[in-house]
C-alpha cells in the first residue's frame, strides 16, 4: 500500500523534473503597471483556484491527502514549469519567475492571508480542556519529540550546509535552526482522521497522540518565535539569545494569558453586536491585528494568528466563527497549498544531491518522531505496540512546516535548494503516515503494559438512519443539542463526516453517515448520549405532526400545475434520460401497486435497472406513497422514489386507458403515469426534469394526445416533441 502511494506521488513528480528540464527556459519577467500587474493577478488566482482543486480531487479519489494534490498542482502550474511558458497574450508565461522571489508579492500576499487563517482556525480547534487533561504523558512525549527533532534537523542543517556550500555554520546558524524548527510540527489533522475511521479516537494511544500533537504545535510555534528573532537579528552569542528567548517567551506568553484571562469580556463585546457575521468579521479582523503587531515584534505573523485562535477556541463564538469561515478557508487555503508548490525548483530538486539530502531528511524525520515520541511512551505504560502507534501518529509534518518553510524562503533566510529539500521532506511525512498507521491500528491486541486502576471504557453507539434525508436532519438537530448541553464541537479537518464533542472531561466523536450514526465515547457518557439522541427525535417528530396539520400542503401540490402556459423555450434534459423501450400505452393494472410493478418492470426491460433490484426499488417506492401519496390532479400521477439502486436518474411513461385510483388530490383516477427513480448520491437534476415535465402537461390539449396515442413509437415521438 505504501509502495503504491510512493509510486503515484513520485511518478508525477519524476515526470514533471524530466520534462521541467526540457521546457522553455525561463526569463525574470518585465515590471508591470499597476492595471497590468492587477490583471495578470486575476488571472494567476483563477488558474490556481482551479489547479487546486483538480489536484486535491484526483490525490482524495486515490486515498490520499487533498493537500498533496494542491501542492502537485502548484508544481505544475508553478514558474519552475508550465508557469513560465509563454503564449498568446502572455509573453513571459502566466506565471513568470521574478528575479528576487519566484512568484510576485501580490500572489504571495494571498499565500499569507491564507496561512494567517489557517493558523487562527488551528488555535481556534484547540481544546484546553483536554490539553489540560492529558498533558501529562502529552507533554512528556510532544516534548521529547519536540527536542529530538529540533536537534536532527538542525545536526542535518549543518551537514548540508557543508556538503552544498562546503562551509560550516554552527548550531545557531538560521539555515540549521529553520531545518530544526520544521522537523518539529506535527500535522494532527492527518493522524486524526485515521484514528476517527478506525474508531480510536478515545483509545489510550489515541487521545495520546491528539494531545500530544496540540503541545507539539504550540511549543513549535514558540520555538519558531525564537528562531525568527534569532535569524532577523543575525546574533547568535549566547546573551543575544537568551534575550531573543526571553522576548519570544515574554511576548507569547503575555498576549496567551491575557487572552485567555479575558476571552469571556472578549466574547460579551463582541455579541453585543448580535449580527453573527460581522462577529465574524471583527474577530478576523483582530486576528489580522495580533498577527500584525506579532509581525512588528519580531516574531512571525501566524504565531499572533495562533494565539488569537487559541483565545476564542473556549469561547462560545468559536463555532460559529468556524462555520462562518468556512467558505473563506476554501478560498484562501489551497491557494496557499499551491503556491507552496509553486516555490519548488524542479531542476534543483532533481538535482542527485538535493535529492540525496531530502530523503536523508526524511530518514532522519522520520526517525526523529519514532525515537523522541516512542520510546518515551515506553516509560508511560504502553508497550512496544503502543509505542510504535504514538511514534508513526507523529510523524506527519504539514501545514505549519510548510508554513515555517515559506517563511524562511521569502525572507531569505534560507535558499530555494534548502526549501525544495524541507517540502520534500514534508510532502514524503504526509504521504507516508496514513497507510503505516492504518495498518498498525487493525490489530485488537492491548497497548498498555498494565492497565490502569479505573479503566475508562469506552463504547460505540449506533443509531441506524431510515434514509440519507433523515439522517440530515437529524445531524444538525444532534449538533445543536450538544452545543446547547455546553460542548464545543469541530469538524474533524473541516472536511470530514467526523466531529469532536468534548465539555469537561467527556469527550466524545460522532461519525455519521447516510446510514448510521456512531459515537465513540467513554461508559460514562452512554446515558447521556441514548437520553439526548432521544430528546432530538421527540422533537423532530413533534416537528413532523405539526407539518402534518399545514394546511396548504394541498394548495402548493396544486400549484405544481397552474401556470400561464405549458411552453418549454429550451431543450429538456428529460429527454436525454427517457428511452424508447421504457413507455407503455397500454398499462393493465388497476392498483396503485400493480402501476408501479408494471413501471418498474418497464425500467428492467430497458436495461435501466437490474432486474435483482427490482424488490428493493418497489419497497423504496411504496415508502414514499405511504409518506404522502404522488397522485396529482387533471388525471395526473408523478411517482418517484430516491433509491441507492440506480447511479442515474431514470425515467419510465406509462398510459392507463381507464385510469386507476392514485389518492390523487382532486379524487379522480390517474391515466398519465411517469415514474421517476433517483439515484441518493446525486439528486439535484430530479426536481428541474419533473418542472419540466409538469410544464407541458399542464395543457389539457396535451395530455388528451398523450392519452390518444395508440403504440409506443408513437408516445415517444410525442414525448420527445414536447420535451
């Protein structure tokens, strides 16, 4: 599994160096106008926008991380390779190389406000109650692997700096000391996903890891303040370093406390304004503030986004500021991912000697998490299995070691040949650590040496989901009751189907999916959880009688049919979905259930549907009739069903020349039957065809052809002349 994601990954990247090699060379491009520089960056944010998203499409179908992709996508589109190509309107590439940086400031500056908001959404997800909670083997491991990592990538910095540049820096050279400081982070979100999918969530080795992961980034991130102070002031004696730690420290440490202090007062101000968007806005705002005056400080300008994040993350705004800036991480953060990508030099990196020394790197990172977060663990009552679980947990670097890299290259602290071996290192970490833990996490056997006095057990609720519509609904009622019982919830990587409760000492991941839901959570919380899952489904059915007693259900079914007339302008897509084999003039049942057989076998006979799924289609269907029944008015019956039986939507006509009692709405028997099937995964075409349709069969001319029409040729020619 390993050799196939290596293979995926470094057969795109071996590809784009060979080709890299043989392209265009490249020329630092012109300066530009103001308008001319606006234009090209229009342009530039939409290829990327796009890039992006096709890269983290292809790497998630293939099981891998979305990240990966962008920064692919970034390679490609980037000034090192097709960027720097010219064409038609563009003389120096869409993305020329600039002299003194690879990309211009304008895009650059995105890339910043994109890591500004991904660090604040970091801090923002973090939990200090559970930091708190499980601190302790936490700190010991985050800790040992913070220091064994720093000083492996700083020891490596120094054996490159030679073997590149034959000198010798020292230990508190910048180039050693950023190699140090992005060895340090680890990536949480990729770790966690893969404890959320095998349900290890609140596992020793689990919660140890999470835990671990939080103390891990917050002392990189004070590890990265006294790296940037040290490197912006060039001395490196012992009294200047002290000081530049002393005012790293001070700083972080003065605006974390008070913002925790007065996070309450911070979260009463801002609610006095009560729109929920501009709360958002002001606390980004501020966010942009703090990184600011971090930035002036000396320190970087994501060490202030963290803090600020870190504040409201025990607020009650924190969720609501996370769903609000959802959209807008969207938007900025792989835009960040590829411009990354963009800063790789691909000849460089094809180089034999940079290549040498990034899987070196790799070695040595990967090594350094597996000695200083495992054999700790040792000591912390978890055996060797254990160890290796929390070891592998830590070795993903990603977003904040890209982060770090970035920095250093825009500053010129360090140079492109150092930074393509950083991203080479993190891209293999990222890569790597999915299927390696997966498998480690398959076996049932124990991790702990001794088991603790009072074992905290934990257990798996399911609640089986009658269908995709209700499950939900049913997740937005639970996600609410549980943040109005005092938790604070986050979705796990923003893009998953997983999400953290945790208030107190309880903590607790809900899994949901069309089918079920699943709570992974300790004995204790079990009643809690039956007793708020039952409230929520009181409600909503009290919800549901009240909708049953809406009185103008009837009147809206009848306006499905009133309009001024029954014209359709443009092309319908029902008719790229209704075959020639799936119409019936003739239909001989005489209930409700005897259509519906006849309809569905009318599918089969088309080769729509597969005859075994016949059973299962009917059940779906008769599920919906019972909820509310689909006959019309005017002779008219739409009988639908979404259903995981077919992949498309499907359609089938059917005429029955003496009608059929239907339920429908005007008491009259039906004798126009078009029967729709939905596939669950995709809906959305389903209500615009049925507009469609309901639109010709409006005119009572029409539907007297359709009643006349003696063969099926003959309905189909019809059909597809009104459609």
């Amino acid at each position: 599994m390993v050799r196939k994601y290596l293979n995926i990954a470094f057969g795109i990247l071996g590809g784009l160096m060979i080709f890299s090699r043989a392209s265009y060379a490249a020329e630092p491009g012109p300066e530009l106008d103001l308008v001319s520089h606006i234009s090209l960056l229009v342009f530039q944010l939409s290829i990327i926008l796009i890039a992006a998203w096709l890269g983290g499409l292809c790497f998630t179908k293939w099981k891998l991380p979305a990240v990966l992709g962008e920064i692919i996508a970034g390679v490609i589109i980037g000034p090192y390779f097709l960027g720097k190509i010219p064409f038609f309107g563009f003389e120096y590439g869409i993305f020329p190389l600039q002299e003194s940086f690879p990309i211009s400031v304008e895009l650059y500056s995105f890339s910043a406000v994109a890591s500004i908001i991904l660090l604040f959404l970091t801090g923002l997800e973090t939990d200090i109650e559970a930091f708190i909670q499980f601190s302790f083997a936490g700190s010991i491991i985050a800790l040992s692997g913070v220091i064994v990592s720093f000083l492996a990538g700083d020891f490596l910095g120094i054996l490159i700096s030679e073997r590149l540049w034959g000198i010798h820096t020292g230990f508190f050279h910048p180039i050693p000391l950023f190699l140090g400081v992005t060895s340090v982070a680890t990536s949480v979100g990729i770790s966690a996903r893969i404890l959320t999918e095998r349900h290890k969530m609140n596992s020793p080795e689990g919660v140890t890891i999470l835990s671990a992961a939080v103390i891990d980034d917050v002392l990189g991130i004070i590890v990265l303040a006294i790296v940037i102070g040290m490197a912006k002031s060039g001395h490196v004696e012992w009294k200047q370093v002290s000081f530049i730690t002393f005012k790293a420290l001070s700083i972080w440490f003065f605006f974390t406390a008070a913002g925790l202090i007065y996070a309450d007062h911070l979260s009463k101000w801002l609610k006095v304004i009560k729109n929920r968007e501009t709360i958002v806005i002001l606390s980004f705002a501020m966010t942009l503030l703090l990184a600011g005056i971090f930035e002036k400080s000396g320190l970087a300008m994501i060490i202030g986004a963290y803090v600020m994040g870190l504040t409201l993350s025990k607020t009650d705004l924190a969720f609501i500021i996370q769903e609000r800036m959802e959209m807008l991480q969207k938007f900025f953060v792989p835009i960040f991912f590829c411009v990354m990508g963009m800063l790789i030099d691909l000849e460089k990196m094809a180089s034999p000697q940079i290549l040498l020394l990034g899987t070196i790197y790799i070695i040595f990172a990967i090594l350094s998490k597996l000695a200083g977060c495992g054999l700790p663990a040792l000591f912390l009552n978890f055996n060797w299995r254990g160890a290796l679980r929390i070891g592998v947990g830590m070795i993903p670097r990603g977003e904040v070691a890209l982060i770090i890299a970035g920095i250093g290259l825009s500053s010129g602290i360090i140079s492109n040949e150092i930074f393509n071996i950083a991203m080479i290192m993190t891209f293999v970490t990222t890569l790597i650590t999915p299927p390696i833990l997966d498998k480690l996490l398959v076996s049932p056997k124990p991790v702990l040496r001794k088991e603790p006095p009072i074992k905290k057990e934990s257990r798996l609720i399911r609640f089986a989901m009658p269908n995709p519509e209700t499950a939900d609904l049913l997740l937005r009622k639970v996600l609410e009751a549980f943040e109005t019982e005092g938790f604070f919830i986050h979705n796990m990587g923003r893009t998953s189907h997983a999400f953290n409760l945790r208030k107190n000492r309880s903590f607790i991941t809900l899994t949901y999916g069309p089918k079920e839901f699943l709570f992974d959570c300790l004995v204790q919380d079990v009643a809690f959880i039956h007793t708020l899952f039952y409230e929520v489904i009181a409600n909503v059915e009290h919800y549901m009688q009240q909708l049953e007693s809406f009185s103008d259900r009837e009147k809206i079914a009848k306006k499905i049919f009133e309009a001024e007339n029954g014209v359709i302008e443009n092309r319908s897509e029902a008719r790229d979905v209704l075959s020639p084999l799936a119409v019936e003039t003739q239909l001989k049942g005489t209930t409700k259930k005897e259509i519906l057989e006849e309809l569905v076998a009318l599918l089969i006979k088309s080769g729509q549907v597969n005859p075994s799924k016949r059973n299962d289609i009917l059940n779906d269907l008769w599920k919906r009739e019972s909820t509310m029944s689909t006959g019309m008015q005017d002779g008219i019956a739409l009988p639908h069903a979404k259903t995981a039986c077919v992949d498309h939507l499907t359609i089938a006509v059917g005429v029955s020349k003496t009608g059929v009692d239907f339920d429908s709405l005007d008491k009259k028997t039906s004798q126009i039957f078009i029967l729709t099937l939905i596939p669950e995964k995709n809906p959305e075409p389903y209500l615009r065809i049925m507009s469609e349709i309901s639109r010709f069969l409006i005119s009572e001319k029409t539907r007297e052809e359709i009643l006349q029409c003696k063969t099926k040729t003959e309905l189909f020619a019809l059909l597809n002349r009104y459609l």
